[in-house]
C-alpha cells in the first residue's frame, strides 16, 4: 500500500468567502453546489463527481459539506478515453476542523465503476497535514470489485477504497455509512505523519475482499480486503492500554471481509461492541489481525503497536472441513477479554510470528536462552472471559477445548519456542501471552465521548443479525 498520487493533491482551489444567506454557486464553485453564510454550509445537488469535488476543496474551517442524493457513478474522468484516470477527490483540510455529511445512506450512494490500475486509490481523500478534525457520516459508498470479473490481471493490481484519512487527523467521527466491495479497504487511516485518534462506529463493512479462488491458490496473488485498515507512524511508541490515544472502531457490523481490522507501523486500536462475521470464501483468514515487523523494499515497517479487543461477538460461516481464527496478532501487545464465539471458528486467538513459515520452523537453530526475540513481536497479551457458543466447541467431538480459552501459538509451524504461555503467579519476563485478567486494566469510557449524546446503537437500520 503506498499514498496516493493525484495532481489535485499539490493544487488546493481557494477557501469559499461568500456573504449573505443562502445563494447560488459564486466564483471558484461548481454550478451544483450552493453555500449558505449563515451555517457555513455548502449544498451539493445531487452527488457527482464534479460538484462534490468543487465542495470540498473549498470548504473553510467550522464548515460543512452535504452531499445530495443520488447514485453516482465516479468513473472515468473522461468517458472518451478510456486510458485515462478514475474519478477521486483529493482535499487538503490541514488545520480545518470540518464535516462531510450524505442524505443517508439509502439516498446517497458513491461507486466507483472502473477499475484501478495500481496504487490507493479511494473515492475521498482527506489530507489532515499537520492536524485537522473530520466527521464523516451518511453516505454508502460501493467498490469496483463487480467491475472485473474474467479479468484476473486487473484485479490483482487494483487497490481501491472508499474513504482514505492521511496525516495528523484527530478527533475522527465516522459514522452511519457502508462500504461494500472494496478490493482494498473501505476505510483506511493512514497516520503516517503523526498519530490519529477518534471513532468509528455505526457503519457496516460489507464483502470487501480481493484474493484468489480458494480452490486455485496462488501465492503470487495479493490478497487484500479490510473493513478498516490502519497505519500508524511507523513508529513504536510506548504500550497504553485503556486511554484514548487510538482509534475506536465500535458498535459496527463487518461481513465477509477478509480482515474486519488490519493494522500495522505502530498502530493502536480499540475494538469493542461490533459483530463480526466470517463467510465461506473469508474461512482461512484471521477476522481480526495485527502486522507484525517486516522488511520491505523500502525498509522496516513496523508492526502494530497495540491492540484492545473486548465485548464483540464473532461468527462465521464456514462448512464442512473449513474453520475459522477469530483473532491473528503477529505483533504487538494488548488484552482480549469478554468476546463472545459462535459458528465454525476453531481458534479464538492463534498468535503468530510476522515471517513464521521460516522462522518457526523446526529444523531453524534457534539461539539460546535468553530467547532473541524478533522485533515487534508480542510480548504482553492478555486473554480471559472469552465465552464459545455450543457449536464451536462442537469441532472437536470427544476432546473440546476448555470452554473459554481456544489460544494457539503457531501457524504452519510451531512458534510456541517465541511465545510462550505463563501463568498469574510466573515472573513477567518468562512468557509471552497469558490466559489471565491484566492487573489493573480498566476499559476506556463507552460509548466513546465524542459520540454525540443520545446517539442510538446501531440507528437507521444498523441493529440487524
């Protein structure tokens, strides 16, 4: 995954400075969008493509973007010639503190209908520089991914994404929206500049996935498809656990994503209240994940810095001989606690080295004691009240796990020999992960405080499955 390249990324149009109450389009705005001093307001017509970009560049500080109803479909910028780009808004907002808002997401539908030729490409992009504040909500944005069926070439290089937020963006409120079929990710947070924190809640995550036939296995194919997918800094700050320095993804619905969560370059994250199912195709993947240390062409990266995970339910739809991982940390730390399995998951958490096919293999001389620890690996993980419905447990007829507890420390190979398992009563420095309440941990406040007060859960329609 790399930033996105668009020249309207490095020519910004000027800020709206309109008097008077409301009036038709000034200089500088496109002829279907309209401001109103009096709320700062700008109103787009309808949803295209030229409008709704003309809006957001010129948005000013404290304003508001409202985006009318339709379907529309950003695809080429030019329909004659098909070589030439899709359709997606680039907006610096660096130190404006701004909303964007549809007519709901049954009235206000964006989709991308053309294929992306490599890179990150999402419908909006908001560049938060330095700092900025956004609140997104009420709008459904739909994917390319039905756009290229019988052309495997094509859709291995797309990476297309609904909202993308890079920078120092704080405060986020994402909300009442749905992202479906996305080869990339729906929602990608990328704070390579500095550190992100908000929430995200009351959205759903719908069929975004990208990856080979699971009967056709190619190892060469690159299998992408994130509900929410987050970078941090690349950096790897000190482990908080409880505060609110990260992002909270809560009280939203994820379907047949190949991960809800992906997350790497010190990311931190909540998750907490959502419901998360896996389907047939989604079985072999880990619903919620975290990236460990890699070295990449352009150096290390980093792995995800920590992780929060408690009260959500997990499902999955898996049959006959598939079974499916509820949680896949090949890094960082973080606790797991309160989480509620149901359907055919066999793991409940199955941690994992970053590079374990090589590195937990058992014919590799391993260093011995002290143990050599590979970078960004966990190292303090915490799992307890965890609670298996009837039929997971069920897949292991005359020997079930412990009702509680399904945690595995391999992959392929066995990494046990790196993560190992201590009790209450062990010293600190001689495990890795432990099936035991975190001493002292204390949840942040839920609802998140930027939630707005008397926000229902899972409004508009949300409260399904």
């Amino acid at each position: 995954m790399h930033p996105p390249r668009h020249p309207a990324f490095t020519a910004l149009a000027a800020t709206v400075a309109l008097a008077g109450s409301v009036h038709a389009a000034g200089p500088g705005l496109h002829p279907d969008v309209h401001y109103d001093a009096t709320r700062n307001t700008l109103t787009v017509v309808g949803c295209g493509y030229a409008a709704v970009n003309s809006a957001l560049q010129n948005v000013s500080n404290g304003g508001t973007v409202e985006i009318g109803e339709g379907h529309c479909d950003w695809g080429e910028n030019d329909p004659a010639h098909p070589g030439s780009d899709p359709q997606w808004v680039v907006a610096s907002i660096t130190g404006k503190n701004i909303k964007v808002r549809g007519a709901g997401v049954d009235k206000t539908t964006l989709h991308r209908i053309s294929p992306i030729r490599g890179g990150d490409e999402p419908l909006l992009y908001f560049g938060c520089g330095s700092g900025a504040t956004i609140e997104i909500s009420h709008i459904h944005f739909v994917g390319n991914d039905d756009e290229q069926e019988g052309d495997p070439v094509m859709r291995e290089a797309d990476q297309d994404s609904g909202i993308q937020l890079q920078g120092r963006c704080q405060n986020i409120k994402l909300h009442d929206m749905v992202f479906e079929k996305f080869s990339n990710a729906g929602m990608m947070l990328t704070g390579r500049t500095a550190e992100q924190d908000g929430v995200v809640y009351d959205n759903k995550f719908i069929s975004n996935y990208k990856c080979y036939p699971l009967d056709q296995p190619d190892e060469s194919y690159r299998c992408l498809g994130y509900g929410v997918a987050l970078w941090g800094a690349n950096n790897w700050p000190a482990l908080q656990l409880g505060g609110a320095n990260a992002i909270f993804i809560e009280n939203n619905k994820f379907y047949d994503n190949r991960h809800a969560i992906a997350a790497h370059m010190g990311a931190r994250y909540v998750v907490r209240y959502n419901r998360i199912l896996g389907s047939e195709r989604t079985a072999p993947w880990g619903m919620l994940d975290a990236h460990g240390y890699r070295l990449e062409r352009n150096g290390p990266v980093r792995g995800t810095r920590s992780w929060e995970i408690y009260h959500n339910t997990l499902g999955s739809e898996a049959s006959g001989s598939r079974k499916a991982s509820g949680f896949v940390p090949r890094g960082g730390d973080g606790v797991f606690f309160a989480n509620h399995i149901q359907g055919r998951i066999s793991t409940t958490a199955r941690l994992m080295i970053e590079d374990y096919l090589t590195e937990c293999d058992p014919d590799v001389v391993h260093p011995p004691n002290p143990r050599q620890f590979f970078p960004d690996q966990t190292t303090e993980a915490w799992f307890w009240g965890n609670i298996h419905a009837p039929e997971s447990r069920n897949l292991f007829p005359g020997n079930p796990p412990p009702l509680q507890y399904f945690i595995t420390a391999s992959g392929s190979y066995d990494c046990s020999y790196f993560l190992r398992e201590g009790g209450p009563g062990d010293p600190p420095d001689s495990w890795e992960y432990t099936q035991a309440a975190k001493p002292g941990y204390a949840p942040y406040t839920y609802p998140h405080p930027l939630r707005q007060a008397g926000d229902r859960i899972f409004q508009d329609d949300f409260d399904w499955l």
